[in-house]
C-alpha cells in the first residue's frame, strides 16, 4: 500500500526568498508533484500565488507534475492562465462556483487534469454528479486558506467515504499532514500527501521532511 503514496510537498510553506533553491530541493529528495496554493483573499482569508509563480515553479522544476489548488471565487476565470503557466493539475473547490461542471471541462480543454477539493463541512455527496468528469478528490483536513493548523481528527472518516462513493479515484489530502498524520489518512484511503510546514519547515531541512514522511508510511 505504501509504494503507492506520493509525496506533494505545498510551496505555501517555502521560504519565498528561496524558492526555486527549495523547490529544487524537493525535486532532488523525490517529490511526486509540487501544490501551488492559489488564495484570492475571498474565497479564503489569504492572499498568495497566481499564474507567474505557476511559471517560476515550472521553470524550476521542469520534469515534475505541478498542481494548482484554486481557492478562489469563480475559478473558471482562471483555469487557462494557469493552465498555459505550466498547471498539469488544476483543483477547483466544489464550494467556489455554481459553474462547477462547466469549471471542470474547462479545465480538461486546457490540457490539465481536473480535480475537486471539499471543505471539512462540505459533505462527501457533493462529488456524486463530477465523479465520472475528475481523476482525484483533494479532502481537506483543515480550513483552507493557512498553513500550519491542526489535522482535524475527524478527517480519516470522512476519506473512507470518499473512498466509497468514488474507488477508481486518487484520493489526495491537505492540512496538518506530517508523520503523525500521514499514517491515519493514508490507511483511510489517501495515496497524494500534500505536506507544507512538515517538508519545507523540518527541522533537518527538506530532504529529511520527505524521508519522514515517506518513513512513516512505509
């Protein structure tokens, strides 16, 4: 079960100043993907990355699948910008938008792949009528919009349900993921990590981050 799990390290815990010198480090210490946080002070109450940074992490990371997570309000607007930045995947917030089904084939015309992410109160049955449209559903396991919060504890239930309602799916989590957590989300059913402050705020840097991580779910 373990070789499965994929490590997704969120630059939203990077020392900005260093950016493309972390990201490549991640590349070096085996990193699956890299999760750009897209934050419109709206959605959520927080502002962050748009499209150029989608190209800076690109740039540094040139073979290596790059993730979008858009927590923003009305994310059709800006699925092909960063489609176009360098986006493989692209995950919109079933919460964002009353243009969901439109929202999740723009993003398919763009060349990406599409995922959804919901909430800690957005209940599993909202991904019933887009399942046959995603290829993953990102669980969040605390409220977007900070990083370094507690894992709600409640979360691994809720995966299992997803797990249920959508098998052929990867299951991806997001939120106070470190090896602690990873082993209870990943027995529930995750396979995609996306860790922050456990790879880019280890103490032994991030290389021994991604080693722990991997270590506590091996």
């Amino acid at each position: 079960m373990s070789s499965h799990v994929r490590v997704v390290p969120s630059i939203l815990s990077a020392d900005l100043a260093r950016l493309g010198e972390q990201v490549r480090e991640a590349v070096a210490a085996g990193a699956d993907r890299i999760q750009v946080d897209v934050m419109d002070g709206h959605f959520v109450p927080n502002l962050t990355f748009g499209p150029g940074v989608v190209a800076a992490v690109r740039s540094a990371a040139p073979g290596l699948p790059i993730e979008a997570h858009l927590m923003v309000e009305r994310p059709e607007q800006f699925v092909r910008a960063f489609a176009e930045a360098g986006a493989d995947h692209i995950l919109v917030q079933v919460e964002s938008t009353t243009s969901l089904y439109r929202t999740v084939h723009a993003i398919a015309e763009a060349g990406a792949t599409a995922g959804l992410v919901l909430n800690p109160a957005t209940p599993v049955e909202t991904l019933r009528e887009l399942v046959p449209y995603v290829r993953m559903v990102n669980v969040m396991t605390v409220e977007p919009g900070f990083g370094g919060q507690r894992f709600i504890p409640t979360s691994p239930d809720k995966i299992r349900r997803v797990r249920a309602l959508a098998p052929e799916l990867d299951i991806e989590v997001d939120g106070g993921i470190d090896e602690r957590t990873a082993p209870l989300v990943v027995e529930a059913g995750a396979r995609l990590l996306v860790a922050g402050s456990a790879v880019f705020a280890h103490p032994g840097g991030v290389a021994a981050g991604i080693r722990a991580l991997r270590d506590s779910v091996g």
